[in-house]
C-alpha cells in the first residue's frame, strides 16, 4: 500500500486485518516521516526500537486473531504522559533526566491494546499555554501556512506538538490533554478532530499534573471515527486514580450512525463575543444550518455566567499549578541548580526553580502562590470556586431542559503567528475563550474541522455533550462532520 501514513485508524485496523499491510510497515513509514520532518519539531524523544518491538509483537497478535481495535496502530504519545523508561520531561527543563519506572494508566491501555508508541511529542510546558511556544525544546511550527514562504503559525498548545503530527501525517494518532482547550484548540488550529471528555472518564494517573481538578487527556485524531475509537482504548476506571469513574465504557464506534434527527442543539447567545470576526461568526451559522439540515432542532439558549469563565481559570488553574509544581525543588529527581560555597537548602529551591522553570510557568506559580495566600485566599480563589459552581449550574439546567449538546465556535480566531502573542499574556489567554467553560463544568467537548478561512486556513467548532454521554456527543460530530465534509490538507513544505 502506498501512503501508509495517510490512512486512519479505521483504514489502518481494516487493512491489518485483511493482511493488505503490516504494522511494521505501518511503523517504519511513520519513522521515516518523523524524521523527515525535523523542522516541525513535533516529536522531542523518538523511540524507534520501542516502535518496532511493539510492531513486530502486534503483528504477530493479528496473526493469532488477538487483536483489538488499536492493535498494530502507531502514535504519538505527548511528552506529559510518564513512559517507563522513556524521557518524561513535561517540555520543561526541571525534570531533565527524568525517566519514570512506571507507566501512566492510559498510555499503559494503549499498550495493552496493542498501539504502538513512535516517541514522546512536543507541548507547552507543563501544559501552560496556547501557543506551544514555552516549550525547554522550542517552538512546534503548524503544517499549514499561508502560501509557499509564509510565515511560521502556532498548532495551538498546549497539545501542540500532538495536533501537528497527526496533521503532517508523521503519525495515525496521538494523545492530547486538555486543562482548558489543550486539545480542542489545537485540533482546530491544524485541520483535525480532538475530543475532551467528561472529567473522570480518562484516568490522570501518571500524567504530570497541571490543575488537577481541570485536567483530562483525550485523543487527537483525523476524524470522528478514529477519535471514538481510540478514547475506547483510553477510558475506563482505574483505582489508582480516586477521581476516575466507575463506569461502563460504552462502544463508542458502534453509536456513529450519523442519524440525529429529533436531537436538540443549544446555541448560547454569550458566545458570540464583541469583536467576533465575521468568518468564525459565518462558520457557526453554517454549523447551525448542517444542523438543522440533519434534521436536529436547534434552539437559542442562555449560558450567563460565561462571561466570567475566563478570569475564574486563570485564578482556579495557576491555584492548582502552584500547588503541583511545588514538588520540583532539586531534592529527589530532575534538574537540580549548582550551588556556590555556603548555598543551603533554600538558595538550592531559589536556583533550581528559577533555572527550571520558563517565564510562563514561573508567572501561573506566582498568580497561583498570590491567590492561595493569606489575605487573597476569600476574595480570589473561593469567588472563583464559587462562580465555577455557577457556570456548572448554567449547563445543568440548559440540560435540563431538553438540549442535547450546544453548538460553539472552537476558537476566536485561526492560527497565528508564531510569536505574536507571546508579549501579552492576556491576548493569549483570549484563545481560551469558547473552551474553558467545558473544564470549569467538567463535560465533554470535542472540535471538528468545518472549514477554511480566506487565506486556507483550517477552522474548527465545538460541540458540547451532556455529562458521560460521550458517545452521543461523538454521534452529532459524526453527523456535523460529514455535513462539513471536510478533507483539506496542509501542503508539504518541510
């Protein structure tokens, strides 16, 4: 077969088991893209002989008729997942060396179910940011560009280096998390689909923790098939993690009917934001109408407390952070700073933590540290637990009250350049407009590829599922999908 590395998760599985092609070969097409494709900067840590290990094994499980869904499939996996024995730095330089003796629980799924690992793929550190442009390995640069000598665009991030691999075709799939848009964002910044799901479905053990309470990884795939099956390899309860649930994992491929007639969609009036630009704003219209044209209803809704999603985040998440990175101190793994005669123990965490962290880091620690501190603790952090409760109950009675799941726009914006928000932080925390609101409430979203802007780039919108109904959620995708019927592609320039 030619263009091995094209295929989707769903054509890959078919022509393993017709015996049209072989995971090795599936495998070594994916290598050989990697490496061709160095400029991206995608892939940070390339695991070749793992690769072809794990290939050679699933092979030879196909051979035997023991092969699930994702058997023989190879992906990346992001560089916040703990691999044992495989670099885990988080894309930041204080956990350098770091290379775990266990595996995280979902990318230990994926290889239970026989997916084959390629490398560790390039983020935002520590998952802060939406440009993956704070990385210790530098930028990821987005396939698409604007004309053949067009400038460098941003994948999004902090799931940048996952999105823009799966868009090159350097690999079939990857994972992604999402804290507050970090896979949907993203997805809709490089022409593919991306689906949160519902907190708890996906353990978090043994991903390195951002905002604990936010935190979720998902897939990031070509489409809406390939994403429900590889989240069905991903979910499931796991003891090791007290916040995942015990629930049935439902057959998520086998809901794709694409039929959603009698289905309510909800458009919230408080997303269409002052200053929306005209193309996002006609893509949401032509969103609804495909909608409607499948035969669901769609209806105005009111979520209120939006408008105060973003500053609740960007208090609750540096909160948690501060929290989290406290424990990388130089003591027992990771970077640690050289000290000059006399240093003790606290000039040791002053060095370490100065040296390890970026600028972005450093500043969610600062916010973080500022508003858990006596004094601040009231009138930051529990207001903003507070309206999180609020924005939560929004969704539950817009569900309530029949809708099935809401329609939004995935971004304010196409992708940027790389470089031109880095100076504002709060221009780019706007990025994560349409997208936090579905963490703070703890359901699942997911981005479709719907469109192009004027200049070719992709375009994505969000659709927002009620609680553990993902494969609902993925069944109006499906059907927005295939009304959108989106197929293009970034022109190889790497």
């Amino acid at each position: 077969m030619s263009d091995l590395t094209k295929l989707t998760l769903a054509a890959a599985r078919d022509a393993l088991r017709k015996g049209d092609t072989t995971s090795v070969e599936l495998t070594e097409a994916c290598l050989k893209a990697i490496d061709a494709a160095d400029l991206l900067n995608a892939f940070v840590h390339k695991t070749p002989d793992i690769a072809m290990e794990r290939a050679k094994a699933a092979d030879a499980r196909l051979q035997a008729g023991d092969a699930p869904a994702m058997c023989g499939l190879p992906i990346g996996i992001k560089d916040l997942f703990c691999t044992k024995g495989v670099a885990s730095q988080a894309a930041s330089r204080i956990l350098e060396g770091f290379r775990p003796e266990y595996e995280s629980t979902v990318s230990q799924q994926l290889i239970d179910a026989g997916a084959v690992m390629l490398g560790k793929l390039n983020m935002d550190e520590f998952a802060m940011g939406s440009s993956n442009e704070t990385s210790c390995y530098g930028n990821v640069i987005n396939p698409w560009r604007v004309g053949a000598d067009g400038a460098a665009l941003t994948p999004g991030g902090s799931s940048g280096g996952s999105a823009a691999a799966v868009a090159a075709d350097l690999c079939l799939a990857a994972t992604g998390t999402d804290t507050g848009g970090s896979i949907r964002q993203p997805a809709a910044f490089t022409g593919i689909t991306g689906i949160k799901p519902t907190y708890g479905r996906c353990s978090r053990w043994g991903i390195v923790a951002f905002a604990s309470s936010l935190d979720q990884a998902g897939p990031m795939t070509r489409d809406v098939r390939d994403a429900a099956i590889m989240l069905q390899a991903m979910c499931g309860h796991d003891p090791k993690d007290s916040t995942s649930a015990e629930l049935a994992v439902p057959d998520f491929e086998a809901a794709l009917t694409g039929d959603i007639r009698g289905k309510t969609i909800g458009i919230p009036r408080e997303y269409r934001m002052e200053g929306m630009p005209a193309e996002i704003e006609a893509l949401w219209t032509r969103g609804r109408e495909m909608l409607a044209d499948a035969g669901a209803k769609i209806t105005d809704i009111s979520l209120p407390h939006t408008k105060y999603a973003l500053p609740a985040y960007y208090v609750i998440a540096p909160a948690e952070a501060s929290s989290n990175l406290a424990r990388y101190d130089g003591v027992r793994y990771g970077h640690r700073a050289k000290l000059a005669q006399g240093d003790g123990i606290t000039e040791m965490y002053e060095k370490t933590r100065a040296e390890g962290f970026g600028p972005e880091v450093r500043r969610r620690v600062m916010v973080g540290t500022y508003v858990l501190s006596a004094g601040f603790y009231d009138a930051y952090y529990n207001r903003a637990r507070r309206v999180r409760a609020l924005i939560k109950r929004d969704f539950d009675e817009v569900f309530a009250q029949g809708i099935d799941a809401i329609l939004t726009p995935a971004t304010p914006s196409a992708a940027f350049e790389l470089g031109k928000e880095m100076s504002d932080p709060v221009e780019m925390y706007l990025n994560d407009v349409f997208t936090v609101t579905v963490n703070l409430a703890g359901l699942p979203g997911i981005s479709v590829p719907a469109g192009l802007d004027a200049q070719g780039l992709p375009l994505g919108l969000q659709l927002i599922g009620r609680p553990w109904e993902e494969a609902d959620l993925l069944n109006t995708a499906y059907a927005l999908e295939r009304a959108a019927g989106f197929v293009a592609k970034p022109a190889k320039w790497w």
